[in-house]
C-alpha cells in the first residue's frame, strides 16, 4: 500500500488509516546545512535530511516532511515543528524515543504526537517565534558561545529597544529580506518585536509574527546592533522600512544567536 | 636575562623585576585532553599547552605554567587559576586580550593581574569548588549536551541530598580517588556539598574542598547517582567512605557534567 492510497482519517488518534504525525524538534544547527533536505546534494548534511531518514527507518517508509521553519545554516531550534503522513498504526511514543536514541542529542523529538489528516506544520502555522541571543561583554563565553553572537562593545538597550518597536504591525519587510523567487511578497505581520535583559550581559531579542522571509530576524538584529553601538539612530528603522532596498538595512547577524523558539498553531 | 635572573618583587604592581601573573581562565574542555600540559607527546592537545604557548608568542618568552586544578580530559572551566613568573614589565591588559583574541571563545583569560612574588596557582590555593550539572529530562537536550551529563530515569532529589552530606568533613577518600604516586595521601577536608535544584531537570552537585584527588568528584557524583536512582541507599556513603577501597564506590560519572568553578586564595 502506498502512502496515499487510504483515505484520510481526520482523526488525532490511531485510526485505521493513515495520519499526519506532528512532532516538535528541537537541534543544535551548527552542524548543518540548514534544515531543509536538498535531495540533489548528497554531501549536504540538513536536519531535514537526518530526520526523514532516521524517521524511514524506524517506520520502514519514507517520509515526506513539512516543517514550518526552513532555519538556515547554524541556526538553532528548540520548538521547530515538522508533520508527515504515516501509515496506519503509528506509536507515537515509539517514534520519538526511536528517533532520538538515534539522533540525540544533536537532534531531539521533544513531542510527538498525532494530528488531524488537514494538518501541515507549515500551512497550519499562525505565528512563529524566534529568539536572538547576543552575549555583550568584553570577554567571550566558552560556555555561551555555540548558541550567542558575542558583541564585545557595549550596546545601549534603551536604543534597541527604541528601534525594536516599530517592526510590530504589518510591513513590507524588502529591505530587511533576501529576495524570495520573483513575484513573491515580502509583507508579513509581526506581532511582538522586544528586547529581554537576561543580565549578566545576556540580551535576547525576540520577535513574533505570522510568517518570516528569508534572512528577515538576522538582518533586523544585525541592523539594531548598528542602533545599539550608536552607529544608527533608532529613528532610522522606519525609514529603512519604507525604502524597500535590502541595502538600505545593516549587516547581516551570524546565525549561531538565532534560534527558532516555538510555532502556534 | 632570563627568567630568574633579578631578585623577585614582591609587589602587585609592575615594578622593575620579574613578576607573577595570575590568571582566571575558562574553558570549553571537550575538545581537550585535560589541562596539565604533556610536553612528551606532541600530538596532545591540552588547555595548558595551548595557553603556555599563546601567552609565550605574545610575551616572547618561554612561561611554565602552574594551575589551581588539573582537570581531566573532557572537563570543562569557569574559574581555573593559573600563574606563572614573567619578565618586567608586562601589561597584564594586554596579555588577556591578545591571549583570548587568540584562543577564544573556546579558551577564554576572564582576568590577568599582577600578584605577589610568593603567588603560585597551586600552592597558594585555600579552596576549590567544583560544579557537576544533570540534566534529569525525559529527553536529551542539544543546548545542555555539551555541559552536563544526560541521566533519562527520575531521581530522588531528597536522597541525593542525604547522599551528599557525609562527605562534609575531613576524610580518607581512597575509597573515591584514582591512585596516585605511591604513598600519596587521599586525606582531603570538604568545606560544603550539596544539591542545587536549577528547575526543569537541571541538577547541580556543587562541592568545595581544600583540594581534590584524581576523579574524586567524578566518582561521588557516579556514585551518589545510583543513590538517586535508589540502586544504594543513601546511608550506604559512610560505609563506602571507610571502606578504603576504590571498588566499594560507584560508576564513574562522565567529564561534560563537571566544571572547575571557583578558586579560593
């Protein structure tokens, strides 16, 4: 039996046809090409590519999966969500801890569980949240480092914060993003946009919104560094805004600070 | 001139003769085979080695490190001390920045001063607290995995502490040490161990001591595990303690959960 040939249960337990499996991932993407698998690149290490293949092997079918953030190379995900259809009789349970003894903890199923036949962790998405974690002190942090941007100059919150504010609502992100495939939109709604003192010298920025462009949380953190050094004016980011020109905004954050939080639904 | 040429100083500051530097340094020790370098074998990468070398290039001078705590393969430090005798006039400033622009963010110099002539790291070391970090979780985590030791089964948090409180004292821990140099005391007093619940699984066995024979804290933290897990009981440490004998205590727990923490003059 194929995948598709069963129709779809529509129920979140284990019925008799098949199910779209929902799992919440979390991994250390130093490592890895980002997470989507590119299937003509053989040498090319994804967490995608890892975790379908890991997955095929427990359930002895290949899967395909959707995740609902394709995180670039060396970023992070605590709450990154991926979905698939499986065959009937699915254990969740043993899924998850299958996967994991295999690919812990560099990669780790926080949850597993089943879900409506219409879910897709991509389209089913309503928000997702990312964290960006900067390390302001004039040292460095052996133990901080894999998962921060280590900024040594000293950053003046109250400016990031006056320049976070104006990203919340719904903009045209152009000047803040990668240019998708012609003839895609670069507006999305962001609705949370703030700064966090962890102390200790630990700043995290954290923005929410329905949907993210390629590149979009680095180059708004990159560019809020610039306000925080006084390089910039926190005034200034509306006006990037509105340019609409990639070159308009700063560099671009690395992506070893960002992390890929969490993702409603 | 060379390095005990002129009489010491005696002073803190930079004077005219030669002078101790102490330095607190930190370290991500996965990727090392302890600290104490082995000058005998090439092929070995320690943090001493790497760090004698680096401040070596900067000063232009041989330096013979001396250190608070040689920690093992794998284990890691916040707080490690170490010193040794430079030449006049040395910028201590200086030498930290240009050492950690070197080693950094891996191998980190968190302070360089200037010390009295009669300093040496080891020698003049009052205390050392040591840190052990569990992480008590279902699932793995790829953010901790560096720095703590992944225990999956549910411990007893309450006979962990109970575990832990015989050690107080001053004690013969040969039942807990590796041998050393035939003859050698395994006599050490503890000044404090004890649990510290972190919240969300993360557990902390923090211990202070006038100083640590070899895998002494490896091994009580092995062994006081299975007391968590109720394979001993708790009251079981005093008889182990006595014992004398290295095969009446437990496993060995791994080096990613210890770290060096702090040093005491």
């Amino acid at each position: 039996m194929t995948l598709f040939d069963a129709g779809l249960s529509g129920s979140a337990t284990a019925g008799p046809g098949p199910a779209q499996v929902k799992l919440v991932v979390a991994y250390d993407g130093t490592d890895f090409s980002g997470f989507a698998a590119q299937p003509g690149q053989p040498g090319v290490r994804t967490v995608g590519g890892v975790l379908a293949h890991a997955i095929g092997k427990v359930l002895r079918h290949e899967v395909r999966l959707a995740c609902a953030g394709r995180t670039d190379a060396g970023v992070h995900a605590w709450g990154q969500v991926a979905s698939f259809l499986s065959e009937p009789g699915l254990d969740p349970w043993r899924l998850q801890a299958a996967v994991t003894s295999m690919l812990g903890p560099e990669v780790v199923i926080r949850s597993a569980e089943l879900a409506p036949s219409t879910f897709d962790a991509r389209h089913s998405a309503q928000w997702r949240t990312y964290r960006y974690t900067i390390l302001n002190r004039r040292a460095p942090d052996p133990f901080r480092d894999r998962f921060t941007w280590w900024v040594p100059d000293p950053l003046d919150l109250r400016a990031l914060r006056l320049g976070a504010d104006p990203f919340v609502g719904e903009h045209d992100f152009a000047s803040f993003c990668r240019k998708g495939p012609e003839g895609s939109s670069t507006t999305r709604r962001v609705l949370e946009s703030r700064w966090v003192d962890e102390g200790d010298g630990v700043l995290r920025y954290e923005i929410r919104g329905n949907a993210f462009c390629w590149q979009l949380v680095r180059s708004i953190v990159g560019t809020l560094v610039e306000v925080g050094l006084g390089k910039r004016r926190p005034g200034d980011m509306m006006a990037i805004l509105r340019a609409g020109d990639r070159d308009a905004a700063g560099q671009l954050a690395p992506p070893r600070g960002l992390c890929l939080w969490e993702v409603g639904y």
